[in-house]
C-alpha cells in the first residue's frame, strides 16, 4: 500500500510536480477566464440595461443559450467551430493552420460561457441600486464611464460579491471539463497519471484533493472579500 | 431540406435522446429522494449525523462533477474487475456498463446540490404551521410528509426547476464514459460521418428545447400549486 503513494510523491518517477503544475494550469486557465468573464459579463449587462431593443434582445439570447446548453457540449462546439473559422482565416491571409488546443484556447471558451451567467448577476446587481444614487451623480455632473466607475461599480459590488463567488467556484469545477480537449490541467494531468500507472482511484482520488482544497480556500477568501465589500452598508441588511 | 445525414442517424439520435431523457428521470427521481434525506440530516439535532451530511455535500459540492464520475467509473469500475466474485456475479454486466456509473454519479451530485436547496426550504416553513400539526395529532412523521416538505416543495419550486436544468446540462458528462448519450450520439455522427460542428449544433438545440420544456413544465406546476392547496 504504501509504495502505491511513492507514484503521488515528488520524486523522479513520483507524479507529485506534474499534478501540482496541472493544478496551476488550472488556476491560470480559472483566473483567466474569470476576468474575461468578468468582462463580458459588465458589458453584456450594460447591453441589456441600456442598449437599444434589438441588440438588448441579442444579448439575451446569447445568456439564454449559453445557459441553456451542457457547458461540455459548448466547450467542443466553440473548439472545433473556434478553430476552424481561425483557420480558414488564417489560409485566407496566407498563413498555414493553426494549432489552437492550449490554455488561450480555453481561457476565451470558458469565458464565454462565464460571460453569460455574470452578465446576470450583474443586470440584477446594476437593477438593485436605488436610482436616487445615479440621479446625485448626476446632479453633479457626473456622466458616462466616469459615472459607472466611480458610482455604479462600488455600489453594485455587494450586490453581486455572493454570485459572482459562486461563479468562480463553479469555474473551477467546470475547468476540468477542459481536459476533454487535450489542455494539460489537473484533470488531463492526473487522467495520464491514471492511464500510464493503472492506479485510477489513486490519482483521481488525488487530484479531487487537490480541486476540494481549492473550493475551500476559495470559500474562506471569498467570505472575507464579501465581508469587505459589504464594509459602507447599513448592519440591518 | 433535411441534410441526409440526419435522416440517416435519426435513430442514433433518437436513442441518445432516449437515454439522456432516461438518465434524467432516474437521476432526478432517486437524488430527490437522497437530497430529502440529506436536507433532514443537514438539521438533525444529532451533531454526528448532521456534521457528516454537512461533510458529504461539501465535498460533492466542492469537486467537479467530472472528476467524481471517473472516479466511479475507472477507480471503482477497475476495482471491481480484480474481484472474480464481482465479475462472476450477476450484477457484473451492469457494473460493466458506464450507464450506471452515471446515474449514480448523478444521485449523489443531485444529492449533495438539492439537499442544501431542500434544507433552505424546510428551515423557511413557519414554524406555527408545525405546531399547529402537532396540534392536530399528527406524529413527527405526519407532519413532515403532510404539512412541511410539501409546503417546502411549494417554496422551492423555481429553485428545483433550475436545479432539474443544470442535471440535464450534467446529463452530458455521460458521453465522456462512452454512453451513448444525446452527446454521446453526436460524437459517434461526427466520428463517422466526419462533420466537424453541425451534430454539435443539431444537439445543442435539442438541450435548449428540453430547457425550455424543463421550465415549462415547472412554471405549469407553481400555477396549478400542490394538491393540498387546492383541496383548500
């Protein structure tokens, strides 16, 4: 039994530095497509609050459908659709094809579907500020971006602090959906560890660690930023 | 109209959505019925049952889906095979088949995510409405099954008909353990008839209609409201 966990350590045959680099991988593709989530989400917002009848009703269709459809089943479609436009684009100009499987490739596809469900939270967020809070920005002189940064972003904040930490739990979870596609995270990692040693309940066990351990901290870091977003409102919420 | 390799897979097809629908109903039918029990753990007055409910959803909640799937599968799927009592028995052909690694998978991922859904809306029942059950005789047991948990399920009913649409979305995972699902179908078009993304959209379409049918069909049950209540 225990010469099995000597395939997990961090010796020359041990799969312990692979995995922890798949998890980094996972945390970069996860931050990544966060803010580009984060991103979208803001403008597909804005979109749908402010934009005229045709684009608002675009923009939610793309929530519509991007909710409505498996993420993994949208993971494979952007890829494979994704990759075949840039390439046909790419011979177009003149260059040969391009190997899009790799991080990038995921950060935008994850973002996407990240987008859609943000741009949510955040409509819902803008909608919950008392409108009086714009009109005194208004009032004084205040108009366009330098509104939205200064007054619209800090007071929708706690609003959407809760939903969004649930999105990035979910981000997570859902980078592991990456794996399918050939980008070297944890699960793809721990999925070639499994493969070469035979050992599946160990490595999968191992790498389940790994995503519960991240959930964890993320629960505490995000309970903490909440508490700090939520610092200027009344104690009576 | 139709491109000819519809018409040719159509029963491929129909059979994924078979057994996307199928996977869906078991999934739902038997993890309602553990997220019921998890949710009582959850505020069970004793702390050993109630901290390890609390322990399982979180792990279920705090892992991917995936991971937890191939964990069943390949972990418990090759443990299994070492055994000849387990191969040789008659449940091996069902411990064979990915099918039933999923939909108990799915169980206990609907078990973790509803019972914390579950839980919110029994705590949210008044608590007069408890008493005045006890007061009418009932037994603990009555109360529960006739006044508390139908009247949670009223309270929950848009949160469920969420919950009911991310487990078809979850359903897809199937395809990955080589069931052949409604995306499982559309890989095995794609691979054969070498068509890069149409079967993916064909698919996703299918999963935006059964959304759209999920939500429906929920919006038409809040209407019509419980049996109870309209006896009143």
């Amino acid at each position: 039994m225990p010469a099995m966990f000597e395939l997990i350590d961090f010796s020359e045959q041990g799969w312990g530095s692979a995995l922890l680099k798949g998890l980094w991988m996972t945390l970069q593709i996860s931050a990544g497509a966060f803010v580009v989530g984060l991103f979208i989400g803001l403008v597909v917002a804005c979109l749908k609050l402010n934009a005229p009848k045709p684009i608002a009703a675009l923009m939610r269709g793309y929530t519509t459908l991007f909710r409505a459809v498996p993420e993994l089943l949208l993971i494979l479609l952007l890829y494979y659709v994704g990759s075949m436009l840039l390439n046909s684009l790419m011979a177009r100009m003149g260059y040969g094809a391009m190997d899009v499987s790799g991080p990038l490739a995921a950060i935008l596809v994850l973002g996407l579907v990240q987008g859609a469900y943000a741009s949510e939270i955040f409509r819902a967020a803008i909608q919950a500020i008392p409108f009086g809070q714009i009109e005194a920005a208004r009032a004084f002189g205040q108009s366009g971006f330098g509104l939205f940064r200064r007054v619209t972003l800090p007071i929708m904040a706690p609003y959407a602090m809760a939903g969004m930490a649930n999105l990035w739990i979910n981000l997570i979870k859902d980078s592991a959906l990456i794996s399918v596609v050939g980008t070297n995270e944890l699960l793809y990692t721990a999925k070639q560890g499994a493969g070469s040693t035979r050992h599946y309940l160990l490595f999968y066990l191992t790498a389940a660690a790994m995503y519960y351990v991240v959930t964890l901290v993320s629960n505490y870091l995000s309970g903490r930023l909440e508490r700090r977003t939520r610092r200027w409102m009344p104690l009576a919420e | 109209m139709i491109p000819a390799w519809i018409v040719e897979y159509a029963a491929l097809l129909g059979r994924g959505l078979q057994t996307s629908i199928t996977l869906l109903l078991f999934a739902s039918a038997f993890g309602f019925l553990l997220a019921v029990l998890v949710a009582l753990a959850r505020i069970s007055k004793n702390k050993v049952i109630a901290k390890a409910s609390l322990f399982y959803t979180s792990v279920f909640r705090g892992t991917p889906l995936l991971i937890q799937i191939y964990i069943f599968y390949y972990g418990l799927g090759s443990l299994f095979a070492q055994f000849p009592l387990i191969r040789g028995s008659f449940l091996w052909p069902y411990l064979r088949d990915g099918y039933w690694y999923i939909v108990f998978a799915l169980v206990l991922s609907v078990g973790a995510y509803v019972g914390e859904v579950i839980r919110g809306g029994l705590l949210a029942v008044p608590k007069g409405e408890m008493e005045a059950a006890s007061a009418f005789g009932m037994t603990p047991r009555q109360s529960l099954l006739r006044v508390r948990l139908p009247r949670a399920m009223r309270l929950l009913l848009p949160t469920l008909a969420g919950e009911t649409v991310m487990l078809l979305k979850s359903t897809a995972l199937a395809s990955t353990i080589a069931v052949i699902d409604l995306l499982g179908a559309a890989n095995v078009v794609r691979a054969q008839t070498l068509q890069v993304y149409q079967p993916l959209l064909l698919v996703a379409g299918v999963y935006v209609c059964l959304t759209f049918l999920i939500e429906a069909l929920f919006a038409f049950a809040e209407r019509r409201g419980t049996p109870l209540r309209r006896a009143v």
